[in-house]
C-alpha cells in the first residue's frame, strides 16, 4: 500500500473524509468534506505529521520554515515539524500567525520563529478549495518579511475551479503567486482508492456514474449569460469526472416546479435534467460505509450474560429431564423458563441490527460507557461462543454496543440494555399453572378435604370396528370423568406469578401425579387459599403461580362431582 492510499484509509479510519451535502468556505456546495478538525487524539496528530513529511520530502521541496495559517493550520505545522525531524533528520522551525496582532509582551501577528528576508518557507494547511487561504497566508507572510514561499502542502486537493475562473485553485495559486500547492491526495487518488476497495464505498461510485451515463434533458438553454439564476455560479454540486480527460459537471438549483435540476456540462449550455440526480451524489461516511453483521448461528443453544458482580446463563436443553414437561427446552441455573418469554430475550441478540453506526473507528471506548461493558452478551452455537457483544449502560433511552474486539460502535434503543441487565429467573419462569404430557401419566392421587382418591389410567379398544384405543380412567374400578379435570388444568391459566410466596395451612386441593419416567417420576401439584380474589399453586412444594379463586373453586367442585 502506497503512502497516498495509507493516508485515505487514515482519513475514513479517523472521521475526517465525509460524504454527504456541504457548504465549503468558498460557498460552494459538495458532496464529500474533508475536516482536519476531527484529528483529535495525539496518535492521529502523529500519523498525520508523517504523512505531511512524506509528501515535503518525496516532492524534495526546500524548508527553513514551516507556517501553520491560525487555528486549524497551527497543529498541522507543528506535527509536520515533528515528523520531519524524527522520520527523516530534517530539523526546521515553525510558526503561526494570531487572528489579532498582541499589543503587549512581545507583540506582533505571529508566534514561533521570527521570519527573515528570503527564509524557505512552506505553507501547511488541510485543503485547498478557491485558494483564499493561500492569498490571506501570503499577504501576511510578506507583511512580515521578504520570505520566499517554496511551496503550499495540504492533504486534499479537491480539483476544483477557483472563483471567477477556469483554472483549478492549485493551478491559479501558481498564476498568482508562482506558488506550487502539493497534496498528500487528490480527489482522483481518493475515488481510485474507492474504485480499487482500499476504502468503502464503491458500490456508491458505481450508482453515480451509472446516474452520470443515463442523465437525459428535457430542455436546453443555449449559452446563457447568468448562470446565476440556475444556481450554477456557486453549484449545489460539483461532479469531476475522469476519463483520460477531466470533465466537471455542476448541479445546479431545482426549479419551483416539476422536481427538475439545472445541469451543465461545460459546453457553456445549461440543461433540464431529473431533479434526483442529486440523491446519488449526497452520501455520508455512514451511509457508504459496510456495516457489520452478525455471524449466521446453525444452532442456538444459549446464552451467556455477565454483568459486573454477576450474570447468568440460559441454555437450551431438550429432553433433559431437567423439568417435569419435556416442553421445556429454556433453562435458567436448572430451572425451566417459558418458551416465548425466553425466546423474545434471545431474538433482542440474535437479531440484532447493525445499522445505525455512531464511530467507525473508535479509539476511546470510554466515550461509549464500552471500557468496562455494562452488559457482555456471548450467543451460543452448538455449545460454543458463535460472538460475543458488548454494551454499554442505558442514557437518555439509547445504549452503545459493538461486536467484540471491533472498533465499530452501533447505538441502539435502551430497552437492549435495560432488558440484559435487568432479567432475572422471575422474569421468565413459566406462568404455566402446569404443563404435563398426560401420556407419561399412569395414575393420580387426589387428596381432597383430607381424604385420598386413587384414579388409574388405563387403554381400551373401543367396539368401532377400527381398532382404536382410548385412554379411560378409573376410581375403584368405575369408570370416572377425569380426563375433564386434567383438561381444565391444562387450559388453566394463571394471574401472576408468586415466586417466593409461603403457602399456608392446607391445601384446598393436591394432585400426586406418578408418571412412567425416571426423572419426575411423581409431580406434586396444590392448591391454597391466598386471599380474598386468588388461590396459589405450589408445584413439588414450591410457590409457582395465582389463580383466580372462582377457577380454583370450579376445579375443586368439579373433581367432588368426579369422586361422589
């Protein structure tokens, strides 16, 4: 990889490359922005100093001094300077000029090395656009002394006519001032870097060369004198285009009706084309940018959940024993959990969408709450870690999370958070009042105002001629109405859990249920009186659920009738 393509990865990598719809200092409108300003950090400064290095002597242009144009200017010289004398031995000075000239102290426009009559000094700024920050650098320096300006460095050049001409800022610069501008990049070096994937983004490039190729007008205006008036003076948009040639396209206002665009081409016409042909030229880093997403997952089988002094595990077992129904596949610490409560938990991770990425290339996870992680979440795939996600506490109804070990942060609503940190075995216990394969079971005891009855299943061929069998049950040998009962308690539905509640006195009503299995051979269910308007359940001695007292009233008067 070339210095120029490490330095547009650098320039994405670090948020200073955008695309989307802007106003440049010149009043010209772009689809792409390139802000200096968001090199924060000192490892950024360090890079970018190297790069400003690179293009000084790879282009062998003489320095004494480096000047920075205040503000953005200032730390572009100074880690130039920097980098010159530690990459490559070329000890300089620098300087920078102040908005207001001091009055006091020292006094004066500038700071850093006092200029001298023919010094060798080296303009270093961000981006050339009209070249306005040439001419207002110049006119300071020469108020200063008698310098000899080799060159201007900055890291774009955006190839760009300068105002009130045909020629390019760069190019009239030299006009001007016989000064040479050199660019670390220029937009050609930034759209091959797409075109050859160093950087994302070339489906997108693909989209508006396909927009250029198939634009059509619907009129033309032939030679207009003011291209003002169809906003083309200052374009909305400016499109170069190389095909061996330089070709640049400008977009101009929409008109008051009919959604259509003023367009030219530079033949000194000026076009009506579709007006969304803007849509393909206003992209944003985040919208151009390839987002992850997460590994496919063949088999889900858990989920780890580790929170700081704490966490838990739901993991799926089937056909376990773990649980007295085989129904129940979602264990939390060897308790069954509900299906559909635990299932929607599960699908929060596992269909998690990575869309709205908030920094793609984070280096200070502190800024997101993701230095120490309220939340990691590991999705289970055949009993190993398929990927893990990190996240952030809630604020203001939003968290942060990324995928671990990658420097993409995404920002999601707060309930992703909120519900990992917060569920516990209550949240998703069963509100079953019970689930039971009536298969498995071979006989039921009753006990039933202190006495207990014994009911038997049993199979009998019916007299149909088909062969088909039916489960009968049997109290005393009589033939009894049972199977209603285990009915009603299958469509019995609670209202409220009552995890931790102590049963008192004696139950209402108990059902011993002894099936043919090894686990769970025998299923204790009872019934107690509460309060005023529930009973509660208890299943093998622990407290389950509620239930309306009329549906526990029914269940027991329905059974008295069974057993008279």
């Amino acid at each position: 990889m070339t210095y120029k393509e490490e330095f547009i990865k650098f320039m994405v990598d670090s948020g200073v490359l955008t695309f989307g719809d802007f106003t440049l200092k010149s009043g010209r409108k772009a689809p792409y922005f390139i802000n200096c300003g968001n090199y924060k950090t000192g490892e950024q400064l360090a890079k970018l100093g190297g790069f400003y290095a690179d293009c000084i002597a790879d282009n062998k242009i003489p320095v004494e001094t480096l000047f920075g144009p205040a503000y953005k200017g200032i730390p572009l010289a100074v880690s130039a300077v920097i980098a010159l004398a530690t990459k490559y031995g070329i000890d300089v000075s620098y300087c920078f000029d102040r908005k207001e000239a001091k009055d006091h102290g020292e006094g004066g426009m500038f700071v850093g090395k006092k200029l001298a009559d023919g010094e060798k000094v080296i303009i270093i700024d961000d981006v050339m656009t009209s070249g306005k920050a040439l001419r207002e650098s110049m006119s300071k320096l020469k108020s200063a002394a008698d310098v000899n300006v080799t060159g201007m460095v900055i890291t774009v050049d955006r190839m760009e006519k300068a105002l009130d001409t045909d020629l390019s800022a760069v190019e009239q610069a030299y006009k001007d001032f016989g000064v040479k501008v050199y660019s670390i990049v220029n937009i050609n070096d930034i759209i091959k870097a797409i075109q050859d994937g160093v950087v994302e983004g070339k489906e997108y490039l693909d989209k508006m060369l396909e927009a250029l190729t198939d634009v059509e007008s619907t009129k033309t205006i032939e030679n207009p004198e003011n291209l003002d008036q169809y906003g083309l003076e200052i374009p909305v948009c400016v499109i170069t285009v190389e095909d061996g040639q330089s070709h640049t396209l400008s977009i101009g206002l929409e008109t008051a009706v009919g959604g259509q665009r003023y367009f030219s081409n530079g033949d000194g016409n000026v076009y009506l084309v579709d007006g969304d042909i803007i849509e393909h030229f206003q992209y944003g880093l985040y919208d151009i940018l390839k987002h992850q997403t997460l590994p496919e997952v063949a088999q889900l089988t858990g989920l780890t959940v580790a929170l700081p002094g704490g966490g838990y595990e739901i993991t799926r077992e089937e056909n376990s024993g773990l649980a007295y129904s085989d129904d129940y596949v979602w264990f939390m610490d060897g308790k069954a959990l509900d299906n559909d409560l635990t299932q929607t938990l599960l699908d929060m991770v596992t269909n998690l969408n990575l869309s709205e990425c908030v920094d793609y290339n984070a280096t200070d996870l502190s800024r997101y709450g993701l230095d120490a992680p309220a939340v990691t979440a590991t999705v289970l795939d055949g009993g190993k870690a398929a990927y893990t996600l990190e996240i952030s506490a809630s604020e203001n109804g939003e968290c942060y999370v990324r995928l671990s070990d990658s420097k993409m942060i995404y920002q999601r609503d707060a309930a992703l958070s909120d519900t990992l940190r917060y569920t516990t075995y209550a949240d998703l216990q069963p509100d079953d009042v019970i689930l039971m394969d009536w298969d498995t079971v071979q006989s039921v005891a009753v006990t039933l105002d202190g006495e207990e009855y014994l009911l038997t299943r049993t199979t009998e061929e019916k007299t149909d001629g088909e062969g088909t069998v039916e489960t009968v049950w049997k109290l005393d040998g009589q033939d009894v109405a049972f199977a209603s009962v285990l009915n009603s308690l299958s469509d019995m539905t609670s209202n409220g859990y009552a995890t931790g509640i102590a049963p008192e006195g004696e139950p209402e009503i108990t059902f011993r249920f002894f099936r043919d299995r090894d686990s769970f051979s025998q299923v204790t269910l009872s019934f107690y009186a509460y309060n005023s308007t529930s009973c509660l359940v208890t299943l093998d001695g622990v407290s389950t659920v509620t239930v309306k007292r009329e549906t526990a009233a029914e269940l027991v008067s329905s059974v008295k009738n069974i057993l008279k």
